[in-house]
C-alpha cells in the first residue's frame, strides 16, 4: 500500500471501529464474557496453527539478524499460548465495570446525582513484538466495552493474524461485531502515524515498548495517551529499618527478575545503618553476579564496586546492574528520587512510623511503598486481574492499569421534573 | 519582550512553578485554607483598586472596538467583587482532597493496597477576558495543592494584575511560595505557545473559552488538555412523559439562562405526544421571545416556526432560539443526539422505567438525566463545590470538574518485609 492508501485503509478501520464501539458499549456481560471463553478456547485449539505462524515471525526475524531479546520476546510457545488462553478465562471472570453506578446521592434541589462507569470508546494500542499482547489487550478492551485497534510489531505480523483470527470468531460466535476487535494488517509505519491522529475514530491510544517508541507516540499524537515510560526504582533503607526486612526486601526488589519495570535500580541506605546493611546485602548481590556501582561512601565499605556515573543514577539498567548511594536521611532520599527518578515505583524500608508516613506522602511516584518490594506494582499484585500496563502518567489512570484505566465516568442525574431556579 | 525572552520568561514562570508544586503538595490543609481566606480579605478590601483596574481595561476595550458581549464578560462590579471573595471563602470550606486513601485492603500475599489521592503538580489555565477566573482558578489550584501558571485574556490584563496581587498576599501571609500561583504577565500570544509545551514544567493544561480557542490550545498542546467544548444539549419528550413534567423541564432548560453551556438547545419529542406537548410548551417559548426552529413534522404542528437545516442540529445557539424536532422513538432520539450532540448533557422526559434505563446507559454525555433539566449539570449543582469548567474529554474528568478533577491518585503498598515469589 502507498501513503494514500494507508490513510484510506485506516480511515475505514476507524470508521468501523466507532461504529462498533456503540454496539459493543452496551453489550451484556454475558455475551462478553462468552467471547472472551470462546477466543480462548480457539487459542488453545489452533495452537499448532499459531506456533507454525510464529515460527514464520521467527525465521524471518532472525534471517534478519534482529537481536536476541527481542526474538525471545517474538517467541510464542505452547506454555506461552496457554498463558494467553488463560489470561483471557481470567478476564471474563472479572466484575464487569460498565453500568456501575457510585456516590448516587441526593442534592438539597431534590435531584439524585450519581457517577455511572462508561466506555472510553475506541482504543488504539500500540506495541512491539510480543504476540501475548494481542490477546491480553484485545481481551481487556473488550471486558471494558471499548472497540480496540492493535497495532503490533513488524515482526509479529503473522503471529498477531493468526490470534486475530481466534479473536474474531470468539466475538462472532457471541453475537458481538467483528470489527470491535481490529488488528492492522499492514506493516508500514504509516498506519501508526494515521492511528494517533484520527481524532475523530480513536479516544485514546496505549503504546506498549521501549521508551523510544513511547516517546515519538506521545510527540506526534494528537489523541490522549495513557503511557508507560520507563521504570527507574528505589528502595531507601531507612536506619530505622529492621536490618532482616530491609535485606530480604532489597534483595527481591532486585534479583527476582532483572529484566522488569518494577525492578529496583538503585539502592539508598541511611548512613548510620549502612556499615550494617551493606556488606551482608551486598555479598548476597555479587553471589548472583549483580554489578554494582556506588557513590565515595558506598565504596568506602564495600571493595567489590565500581564507581557510580551522574548517568548510573537516571538509568534504568533492566539488568543485573545496581547503582548504591549513602545518603544522609529521609531528605536526601526523597531528594534523590524526586531528581533521578521515574515517578514509577518507590519504597521505604523503616520501623519508624512518622518516616514512613512522610515517605508515602512527599514521594510522588505512581507506587509508593513501606516494607515491601518494588516488584508488587503490578495489575495482577495489586488485585486489578489483569494489566494494559504500568501508566507513569498523572491524568487518568498511574500505576498499573486494568479494566478501570480502559474505562470512565459519565454523571447521571434522577429527577422527579425538576428545574434550576 | 521579543518571541526569545517570551521563551527565557516561560521557561523562568515554569521552573518556579515546579518548584513550588513541590512545596504546596504537602502544605498543610490549615495553610492553605488560610490563604484562601486571606486572598479573600485582600480582595474585599482592595475593592476599589480592582475597580480602577478593570476600569483601564474596559476603556481600552471599547476604545479598540471589541464587542458588548466581551465587554459583559470584562466588567467587574461590586457586586462580582464580593462574588469572587465568596467563591474563595467557599473553595476554603471544602474538604481537602488531598491525602485522602481509599479502597485499602489485604491481598492474598499480605500486603496492604490502597490508592492515596494526590495533585497532579503544575496545571496551566488560559483563560479569556473574565477576570473572576482569575480567582476561582487560583482558589481550586491551590486546594488541590497544585502549582498553577494563569494566562487571562490579554484584554484583562490590569484586572488581572490587580486580582494576582491579591493572590499573592494570601499566599505570602501563610507562609506559602507565592510562586504557587502565577499570572502570566505578558500580553505575547507565543507565551500560550510556550505554556502549552513546556512538558518539564507544566502536568495539565486546563483552557476556558470559546470553541475557537480549545480547539486550537488541543491542536498544539503538548501536554494532556482537560477540555470543555461546546454543548449542544438536548431534552427527549418521551411518549412516556407526564405532561406537565415535560412542559416544566423543557421550559426551564431553554429559558432559564440562554448563554450557558448546559441550555437546552435541541428538543426532541415523540410523535405519539407532539400534538399534546407542542402547542402549550411553544406558546411558553414564543411568548418568551424565544425563535423556533422545526423539521416539517413540528412545523405542521406548530406554524409559527422557520424550518430547521442540518446545520442548526449542529449548532450551540447560545441564544432565545431552539430548534425542534419530532422523532419516531427513543431509538431515533439516542441516534440524533449521538450523531448531532457534543456529549455535553441530554436528559429524557419519561415516566417509563425502561426507556429511562436505556437512555441512561446509551446516551454517552458527560451527564445524562431523567426528568430534569440540563440547566443542573454544574459543579455547584453537583455537590463539588466549584468548578474549573465541565470536561468533555472522555479521559480523566468527565462533566464538570471540581477539586477531584484537579487531583490524581498513586497506589499505596504497606507491606512487613513483604517480597515477592
């Protein structure tokens, strides 16, 4: 396709998709529900199909010479599809939000005033090679009444189809439009240029992926984006910390996995505790090949680290690396993340009731926490079922996003022929 | 100042402001209130200076030309004086909604998670020539605990000036940073231009006026925009209705105020009760001085109407003229207001419980009614105290926005050495 095709394509998807966010707003829960079991069950049934789809994605990936995280990520297995299938199950067995109806309260007019949980409407979601988003995204939308239009990688195309294609027979089967559930069938970057500016199609978009990618979407588009940009996690040990949590804490935040948002990435210690703290946790650190990095003070009682850059301190290493600080107290803490951070997730290890009170108040990240790892930010962790993402915006939804960030709410009012005097 | 000190100027306003959002996040309710009963005090007190202010803009606003309608809206009075001074005193009277934890509960791993409500941090408002925005934007921004960067219309620039310095007063005698709450100084056009894309300074942009006006400020915004567009708002006389009801409700939602936003500017009645409704309800409307506007179903009924052309459903009349129409159902009613309408608000005149349930859920307006009129989708109305402006966004606030529409929430987790598996 030709730019002027691109456009003509994307205008008809939107088209289609507002079309079908009406009907799909106010579908009953049951028919969700039967829609999402039944793209589940296809998943599981074309497995074979999807694994041989994959595998194209692959061979092709590689043939180009695409880098190893990046095919991992790509790579579907039968544990992975039955991941997707599963998450689905889960979906329709949330609360549906739509309908809901809170804080219906009586006004001294007479008039009931209430709040009543809505659609968004159209979602477009942007993301990179993991096919597992297809599913998870197409599924949560749907559960939210909202039409969606997927936008995955490149390199994912014939992974994405061949979920597509479970996806719209489960909406078929159920009764619901086919075209609630949208992916982009051509690869040209054009359809993602066309995708954040039709404003009049698409409410909001949810780019998922690197902090690039996140970043030119928010530049050009001209529609709200929920946005996840990159997690850069603290824990602080306070020194009124009890030492065994803060060690056992501390150690979790970062070696549970290397590769995640919530992941810690650089350790603050009080300096009256850190003689204590360090060396035991830092053993614990290198014992799993963790780099560190510290600043004079943090060298000064461990050997075994290299020394700490202005870059350590803003970077988001998403790997066995650590950046450590010995910091003078709670101000300093709560200085260093709001200047280095990335307002993603934070926590406090302390005893002391009123520095835990304070931390939880002036820290201003998406997750703030006291005793307890970095790696709990997360959808499923905090109950929400499922996540579209971790958002590390203010407006809307921040932190971990389910089906209540693909929702809003509209006011309602009950009256009895009431009039304004 | 040329278009390189306005940037030098913005960028000095911004970084002020993100300093002190820091500060006023966590300032003390009683600081707070303090300061808003003080700003209230200086302005009572400073009546007359705001007077001789205002009075040097009117002058040059006639001396310029400009239109009575601006000038309405430029005049300040005694009377508009002491309004400003309530509405701050009102604002101070409010709950904090800042701190505030909700939904904390226990998860199976044992950690605690609850959602703290907290200021979204710098919010910019442009604004036109009303200077008393100028104060209830203040009032609620810094509620909220937010930093605010004010842009008023260059037309009230003196009023404003004088408005902000009475801002600062009470800022100052709490011991708050007067830089919580800036105005804009300069007259520049480009200082919108750099207000709305200073993305390291500012949260959210916040514009007030015409349509004109949002739609540009969304165009080149680069930070989100809580917007408040035009309503084209409608009453559906339902078959169904009670009679007297109908006549009541239709009356006060048209005639009540004509140049508000929430004013009834499109009705629609069923054809089975046309007959019965039109004749007395338009006889209300023509004695009133209102113009009729009908399709040829209403105009065979009533004969003193002009005919309606598709432009008038599209149009906010803002203004003694009402278009009419009769439709075949509740099913044409929903789809003439989602074709025609701006999901302002739309309220249904019915005594039957079914289509009062469907219209509730189907019409997707930021409010939507049953026997009542359109006139009460206000803040005030609403029980939120204030309002910045009535959001006809779908994402963050919908309808209008009070002290919670100004906020955000962060997830809090309280765990005792919580990790995890």
């Amino acid at each position: 396709m030709d730019i002027i095709d691109i456009k003509t394509y994307m205008q008809s998807i939107g088209r289609e998709a507002r079309s079908a966010s009406r009907l799909i707003a106010t579908a009953e829960t049951a028919a969700k529900n039967q829609a999402l079991t039944l793209m589940a069950m296809a998943i599981k049934r074309d497995e074979q199909e999807l694994l041989a789809a994959n595998e194209r994605d692959v061979e092709s990936a590689k043939a180009r010479g695409l880098d190893a995280a990046l095919i991992d990520r790509l790579t579907l297995t039968s544990k992975g599809i039955a991941g997707m299938a599963e998450g689905l199950l889960q979906i329709a067995a949330l609360a549906d939000p739509i309908g809901e109806i809170s804080d219906l309260s009586f006004r001294p007019t007479g008039i009931q005033v209430g709040k009543m949980r809505v659609p968004l409407g159209v979602v477009g979601i942007i993301y990179e090679a993991r096919p597992n988003v297809t599913a998870d995204a197409a599924g949560l939308c749907l559960k939210a009444g909202n039409a969606a239009i997927l936008r995955g990688g490149s390199e994912a195309i014939h992974s994405n189809q061949a979920i597509a294609a479970c996806v719209k027979e489960g909406l078929k089967a159920a009764g619901l439009p086919e075209t609630a559930i949208q992916v982009i069938e051509t690869t040209d970057r054009a359809a993602v240029g066309e995708l954040i500016t039709m404003k009049e199609f698409v409410d909001v978009i949810v780019p998922r992926g690197g902090k690039g990618l996140i970043e030119r979407i928010s530049d050009e588009a001209r529609i709200p984006v929920i946005k996840h940009l990159h997690g850069v996690c603290h824990v602080y040990i306070d020194d009124g910390a009890d030492l065994d949590k803060a060690i056992r804490v501390a150690d979790n935040a970062k070696t549970q996995r290397y590769g995640t948002c919530n992941t810690m990435e650089t350790l603050l210690v009080h300096e009256a505790i850190a003689r204590k703290v360090l060396p035991p946790l830092c053993k614990i650190y290198l014992d799993k090949g963790v780099e560190l990095r510290g600043d004079a003070l943090s060298r000064a009682i461990v050997a075994q680290m290299n020394e700490a850059t202005e870059e350590d301190w803003h970077t988001e290493y998403l790997a066995p690396i650590l950046s450590v600080r010995v910091v003078s107290g709670l101000d300093q803490a709560i200085e260093h993340i709001a200047v280095y951070g990335s307002q993603h997730t934070d926590s406090i290890i302390t005893e002391d009731y009123s520095r835990a009170r304070r931390f939880l108040r002036e820290v201003d990240s998406s997750s703030v926490m006291v005793n307890a790892s970095t790696r709990f930010a997360d959808g499923f962790e905090y109950g929400l079922g499922a996540e579209i993402g971790i958002s590390t915006d203010k407006i809307h939804a921040r932190g971990p996003v389910g089906l209540e960030g693909l929702t809003s709410q509209k006011f309602i009012v009950l009256g009895d022929g009431h009039i304004r005097q």
